[in-house]
C-alpha cells in the first residue's frame, strides 16, 4: 500500500485536487505529516478536527497553487493582471470590504436591515407555507397511506358514513383501513370548563399511518364498539401544554362532557392530529360516542350520515390504480344495494401526498400559499433592486478608487469580487437577522388573535428545510443585487477615470438602461400589490356593508350548557323556560329567545329531499343547514315572515313536523315565496314528514363572506329541547350594556349554570370578518412597504441626477432659469420610468386580478375604483419621491452650485 493510500478517502481525494507534479513530488509527505497529527490526536474529537484540518490545508494549497499559476499566466501575457484567487488576496479582499462597509454605517445597517425584512419575511412565510402545504404527512412509509372519500350530493370528495367505513374495510387491496371524525368537547378541569378540540377514531387509524404512542397504547378492537367504555389518548402537544409533560398521564381520568375518561396514552410525537398541520387535544375511542350524545351513537349504523374520514394503508403491492377500480365497485354496489343513500356518489381515492387538508380546499389553499408566498416575494425582489441601485450609485462615487485599483496591478476580477463580497457580506448579515426574526415570528404568529385565523395550534419551527431555503436567499440575494454593480466596477474605463479624477464618471448607457429598468420594475410591482390590497379592502367593504337581515345594532347573546345541570329534556325545558323568563324581566330588554346557532356560525346540516327539486348533482338529496328555534326567535332576531307562520304552541313533539325555510330556499326549490304546504324528507326516509309552514327573510347561514345558501328552521319544541341554546336578547339601547345582568341573572337561575360565551352580535359578526382583516392588513402592509421601496429607489435616483447635473442646473439658473422650470426639467428624467413602469404593472394586473377574484367578496377583478385607486396612490408617492430633490435643486444657489461643481 503506498503512502498516499494510507490517509483515508476523503484525504486521497483532497490530494486529486492538487497539480500532479506537486502530488508525486510532495504527496507521500503530506500523507505522513497527515498520519502523524492522527496519531498524535487523543480522543474522537482531536482526531476529528485533525483530520478537518488536514483535508482544508491540502484544499487550500490546491487553490492557492492553481490561483498562483493563473496569475502567473496572466502576469505574463498582460491580459489579467491581478485577477488571481489565492486565500491571501481573498482574506485581504476581505478585510477591506469589511473596513468599507463600517466606513458606510448609514448604507449599512439600511442595507441589512432591508435584507433582515425581505428574507425574515421571506422565510417565515415559507415556513407556514410549508407547514400547511409541502411538508410530507409525519407518517410511515407515506406513500402506501391512501384517502378515501364518499362523493357528496354535489358530486365532490367528502366523508362517509360508518357503515360504508365497515365496507371500505373488508377489502382486500388494503393492509388496515381507519376512520375519524373531528369533533368538540368541554373539559371540565377543576371549576374551569375548556372547549377541546377531540377526534372519534378507530382502532386502526395508527396501524393505517405506520406510528405507535408516544406512551402508553392506543385504542385496542375492543373498543370499537359503544357500551365498551370511555379511553382517550391525549395528544403529544396538549401532553406537553397542558398536562406539562406529566409522565403518569397514562392512566389518569379527566372529564369531557360531564363524564369521567380514562387516558390510556398518549399520541405520537410526530401526529399532533389526524389532520395534520393542526393539533388536536384528545383522540376519543368509537366506544366513547354517547359523549358525544346518542345521535353520534346512532350515527355508527346510519348510512344517511356522511360524517367520517377514511384512510387506508395499501397491501404490500397494491396501487392506488387498483384502490381506485375497488372503490368504483364497491360505490356501483352501494348504489344498488342502498339506492337511497347512494346513487350517484362515486369513490375517489387520492394518495396521501396529494391531499394537504382536503381535495375541495387544497386549491383555496394552494391559492392563498401562492399569493402571499408571491407578495413577500415581490417584496424582497424590491428590496434588492433598490440596493443594486444603491450599489451602482455608490460605485460610481468609488470610480477613482477602482481605477488606482487597476492601475496599481489589480484585474477586472478582482476589482469586481470587491462589490460581489460587498454585496454577499450584507446579505449574509442581513439573513442572518431574517433568521432570528423568523424563530421570533414562528413562536408568536399560532398565538396571534383572532383565534380560528390558525386552527388548533399551527405547528411551526425551523428545521432544515427552511434553513436551506433561508440559505438559498441569502446567495440569491447578494448574487441579484452584487452582480451588476460588480459588473459595471469591472467595465470602467481606466484612462478616462484617471485623467477625469473620477469626477465625470457616469453610469454609461447600457448600465443607465439597467437602473431605469429596476426603477420600473418596482413602479410595476408595488402597481399590482397596492392594487392587490384596493381589491381586498373593497371586498371586505362589500362584505361588512352587505345587509345581514338582521338588526344587529341591539341584539345581544349568550350561551350555556343545560346538560351540565339538567339530565332529562323534559328538565332541561323548564330551566330555559325559566332563563327566558328572567333575562326578558332585566331592565332595557325586549325580547328573548333561544337557537341552536347564531347566525353567520358554522353548524349543523342534513342530508334532505326536496318534494319537486331534482339538484343538478343528479344523487336526489341536497345538503342544507339548519337552526333549532324557539317560537319568539323570528321576531327577536327581526327577521320579516314573507309567507306562512312562524312556530307556536300547535307545533307540539308528536305533531307533524313542521319547518320555517328562508327566501333563497323558497326561490330556489320553486321558484317562489309562497310555499306554505311544501315538503322535504330526510334522505332515505319514505315519507315526506317535513311540511314548510312559513318562510321568513334571509339571514347569514355560514359566514358573512358568501352568498346566503339555502337553510331552513326546526321548531325546539318538536326536537326535544336544545342542550346547550344560544339566548338571543333584544335590547332597547346598547347591547353592550346589559352583558353583566345576562350572565348574574344565568347564575341566580342555577349557581351550576355557567356562560360559555356572551357578547354582542354586532362583535360576533366583526369576528367572523377577522380571516378576511387579517389578509387585508397583511397584504396592505406589503404592499405600504413596496411602495415606500419604489419611493426610496425614485427619491435616489433622482438625487443622484441631481447631484451630477449640478453645473448644469447652476449655469441654467445664472443664465434665467427658473426655479419651476428646473423642477420640470429634473421630474422630466423619471416620468418615463415611472410610466413605463405602471405600463407593466397594469399589464401584469390584467393577468393577475381574474386568478384572485375566487377570493373576493362582492367585487370583480377588474373593479375600476380599485385600479384607479391603485394608479393615484402609486403617481403620488412617486410624484413626492421625485419632487424632493427636484425642488432641493431648484432651492440652491446658482452661484454656489458652480462653486459647488
């Protein structure tokens, strides 16, 4: 074995790099001295750095040699003085762009802190990106874990009943199948009362995703079935929040929904939930469903309730293709056995590492990540435009120091690595910074109200996908805004900046040509994010002026939970009865009544058939969303009756069952209001046993942000009572005001009784607009922030123009000129730019607005007000940029200008 062959791989590799002569002559002893400083080494770590230190000499000598017989070269032929890479010129170049930049500390720290924003802004975005739509499912080998979803009435992925769950799971292709329906709960912990969020799951679900419990086991087959007690597995991240990582978790009791629930153990480090990112708090098993009351127990046989998710682990060789072509079958069979409940609801399967959240909001989705990913985006593109700019300016004010530079020996290369290790040294700064502002923003942003912005608790941290990705910007940054000033150093003419003393040296045309284009460039971008916001700001406008129905002036609410006092219905009757009567005998009330929901809130729906209605999805069934009401709701809540009556005394338990739908239902079923008589049917019920007996005016169902769907009322009479009612009180002045007597005169009807929320519907109405604020905000403060940018970089441009043409504009002013027509002539010079420039940035608007107008509300793409807005705001900070420097010039002395030049 030669000596070379002794120093292990990575150093017979390092010599490779070493000219071959040097190799044959010096190798063997480089390969001793390396041997050597190995034995030498005591302990892993000695040894480890020797073994570094011994691979970065031999590195090192390679460079230099190679770098020295370049120069060498170069020196010879005269073509490339001074242009050799060795570590010495490097360490020297170094050093001296340090000295520089400290020379410079304004440009400096507002150069890194520009570069600390973009790529802070840049990286956090990314990592909540990634977080929610590219960061792989934490499961087992992912690409067996399949989704399987029962189409809805609409003919779109949705869940599944349980029954059909049982079917999915008989079939062979799969290795385990799981379900899981997401749920809440209220955690009764000590004399506080927490509403959880909790998922019913099988017992397969962590055979399906390939993990096991963090502690303790997960649910065993026994308990797939009600009646086989309560057990909960507590998710790993609730563990750590809210148990403080107790170890004897396992095997203790809590209390959800009154009941005492054993914790057998505790969830998966990486699973903070079926749904990933979001966190749930705890699994429930399906024998724990009377929690959720005996409707969710009698779920478990109803194939008319599409409730839960399904996924499903392929057999060892199975395809999603042949998972697919099962589940097609499996629907056909369906559809013919239960025609009711299943014609014309196919079966998809989607492969885990296609689904995010769901097939019908993956592309909202993707949509949103996209827009704000390109916004911060934009954002930092400005920021380095204005420092290539800022760079081509302060380049040109170090003309004669390069050009002593090349005189004394230095070659274009060198002169030019100077601006490019300039330009990487803030960049690193500067993402160095971003960085640390990133782990700030990461730990703040899932704490950030509104609550419901972020689900659950948005899992966000740094890892090394968003370090590589906050590296990657960093380099893209410095090369972006390095390269052409480097370039530019790299041109100068020599002899004429040396005769000139750098005095006239000018940025040439092809480099002006460059910096008009940048200027433009942000004039283009911050065009279409202020207009970005404009639309945004418009819809939330549209939004917030639409009429809700309803006079939410002087309505005011509040919530509690009769099933924590009263067991029976029959009880739990009474004790409304008994609320309502109090909370209408408080002073400044006028009404009183009791919903299962309040309107613009997320609820409960059903599958229903319509008498006369075939839904264009061809399956017979529609789903509509639905309210329990008290009689006196209609008239507290204000809602006009157009036909009909509303619920009273006749609508008794074992009565027909009659409904109260709204004015869009009416129209759009049959075409009219008066459709008193009319009736509907659960799906698979045989009789029409729901009869239309009013129809009142419309109200927000689901969200403020949508146009109201059909929706219809039950009488809580007829229902049996509701458990946990929203009181609705009408008051004669500010609602605000009576909020303490409605919460004292709750606890005087039964001290147990507790308020689970109250407030005023004007606040909870502004609290449904918060996702749609907090987009506005976001947006309109990048979009602040662009045109500010824009401003900057039109501001230095034109106080570079000035600065240079300062004979001129004093020989203009001594000759007669005035100060308006110096202003003219300075603004002459960037209105091109700034014309061309929202030239581009209408054009790139047009293709831009249609692509976000799915998330508007009340207004087009092409709202004229919001683009003409948007081309007023961007003319006026230009106008401003440029007019200051343009009158500073106009303001000066014409004598000491000449002097000045």
């Amino acid at each position: 074995m030669t000596p070379a062959r002794q120093g292990g791989p990575l150093f017979r590799l390092a010599l490779r790099l070493l000219p071959r002569r040097l190799r044959e002559e010096h190798g063997a002893e480089m390969t001793e001295l390396y041997r050597a400083r190995l034995e030498r080494a005591t302990g892993a770590v000695a040894r480890a750095r020797a073994r570094i230190r011994g691979v970065a000499d031999i590195v090192a000598t390679a460079l230099a040699t190679r770098a020295g017989r370049r120069s060498a070269a170069d020196g010879f032929t005269g073509r490339r003085r001074g242009g050799g890479w060795t570590m010495d010129a490097t360490l020297q170049e170094l050093r001296q762009t340090v000295r520089n930049l400290a020379r410079s500390p304004g440009f400096t720290l507002g150069a890194v802190a520009l570069l600390a924003i973009g790529i802070g802004v840049n990286t956090t975005v990314f990592t909540v990106v990634d977080a929610l739509l590219f960061r792989p499912p934490p499961w087992d080998e992912a690409e067996r874990v399949v989704h399987i979803y029962q189409h809805s009435d609409e003919g779109e992925p949705s869940s599944t009943s349980f029954p059909a769950y049982r079917d999915m799971a008989e079939i062979d292709l799969f290795e385990s199948v799981g379900a899981t329906v997401p749920w809440s709960a209220r955690w009764e912990r000590g004399d506080e009362r927490i509403e959880v969020d909790v998922e019913y799951a099988t017992s397969t679900l962590l055979d399906v995703l390939g993990l096991a419990p963090d502690r303790g086991r997960w649910f065993e087959p026994a308990l797939d079935r009600p009646g086989a007690g309560f057990a909960a597995v507590v998710s790993f991240p609730t563990w750590v929040s809210r148990f403080g990582a107790d170890p004897d978790v396992v095997g203790s009791t809590v209390v959800l929904n009154g009941e005492a629930v054993t914790i057998v153990g505790v969830g998966p480090r990486t699973l903070p939930s079926s749904f990933p990112p979001f966190v749930t708090d705890f699994w429930l098993s399906i024998s724990s469903t009377p929690l959720g009351g005996q409707f969710m127990v009698d779920n478990l046989e109803r194939r008319a309730d599409h409730w839960y998710d399904v996924r499903a682990r392929l057999a060892p060789g199975a395809t999603v293709a042949q998972a697919s072509a099962a589940m097609e079958a499996l629907a056909a069979r369906l559809a013919a056995d239960f025609p009711e409940f299943n014609e014309g609801r196919d079966i998809s399967v989607f492969a885990a590492d296609d689904i995010r959240t769901h097939p019908t909001s993956d592309g909202d989705l993707f949509a949103a990540g996209t827009l704000l990913a390109a916004v911060v985006g934009v954002i930092l593109l400005l920021a380095c435009a204005n420092l290539a700019n800022l760079l081509l300016v302060r380049g040109l004010g170090r003309a004669g120091e390069m050009a002593v530079r090349r005189a004394l020996g230095a070659g274009r290369t060198r002169v030019a690595r100077l601006f490019l290790f300039e330009a990487l040294i803030l960049s690193v700064i500067g993402g160095g910074l971003g960085v640390l502002l990133t782990a700030w923003a990461v730990r703040l942003i899932p704490t950030l109200p509104p609550p419901g912005v972020f689900p659950g608790l948005l899992e966000l941290h740094l890892d090394g996908r968003v370090l590589v990705w906050a590296l990657t910007l960093v380099v893209a940054t410095g090369l972006l805004f390095g390269v052409a000033p480097a370039l530019r150093a790299a041109r100068t003419d020599l002899s004429g900046t040396l005769r000139d003393e750098g005095r006239t040296s000018s940025l040439g045309r092809g480099t002006a040509r460059m910096r008009n284009a940048l200027l433009a460039i942000q004039v283009a971008a911050s065009l279409v994010l202020v207009l970005g916001t404009g639309l945004l700001v418009r819809s939330l406008a549209a939004t917030s002026a639409a009429d809700p129905g309803i006079a939410v002036d002087r309505l005011a609410w509040i919530r509690t939970d009769l099933a924590a006092v009263a067991e029976s219905p029959e009880e739990r009757r009474i004790l409304l009865d008994q609320l309502r009567e109090r909370l209408a005998a408080l002073p400044g009330v006028e009404g009183v009544a009791a919903t299962s929901r309040l309107p613009a809130q997320f609820g409960g729906s059903t599958t229903t058939e319509v008498e006369d209605y075939s839904p264009p999805s061809g399956t017979g069934a529609t789903e509509l969303d639905f309210a329990v009401v008290d009689d006196g709701y209609f008239a507290a809540a204000g809602l006009d009756l157009l036909a009909g009556r509303g619920f009273g005394p006749d609508d008794v338990a074992d009565g027909p069952t009659a409904i109260v739908i709204n004015e869009t239902a009416a129209r759009n079923f049959w075409g009219e209001v008066e459709v008193v008589g009319r009736r509907m049917r659960g799906q698979g019920s045989e009789n029409w046993t729901r009869t239309v007996v009013g129809v009142v005016s419309d109200a927000p169902v689901s969200t403020l942000s949508e146009d109201v769907p059909p929706a219809f009322y039950f009488s809580e009479r007829q229902l049996g009572g509701i458990a946990a009612p929203y009181l609705i009180v009408r008051t004669a002045d500010e609602p605000a005001t009576v909020l303490p007597s409605l919460r004292a005169a709750l606890a005087e009807a039964r001290p147990a009784l507790s308020a689970d929320g109250l407030g005023t519907l004007a606040d909870h109405f502004g609290s449904t607009l918060a996702g749609p604020r907090l987009a506005t905000l976001l947006v309109g403060a990048f979009s602040l922030l662009a045109a500010v940018l824009a401003g900057l970089g039109i501001y230095g441009i034109v106080s570079f123009g000035v600065a240079r043409r300062t004979s001129e504009l004093g020989i203009r002013m001594a000759l007669g000129a005035g100060r308006g027509r110096v202003v003219r002539m300075v603004l002459r010079d960037v209105w091109g730019m700034v014309f061309w420039g929202l030239l581009a940035g209408l054009a790139a608007a047009a293709i831009v607005a249609p692509r976000v107008a799915a998330l508007l509300y009340g207004v087009n793409g092409g709202d004229p007000l919001a683009f003409g807005g948007a081309i007023v705001f961007i003319v006026a900070v230009a106008a401003f940029a440029a007019w200051l420097p343009a009158r500073r010039a106009a303001s000066a002395d014409p004598a000491a200008a000449l002097r000045g030049s």
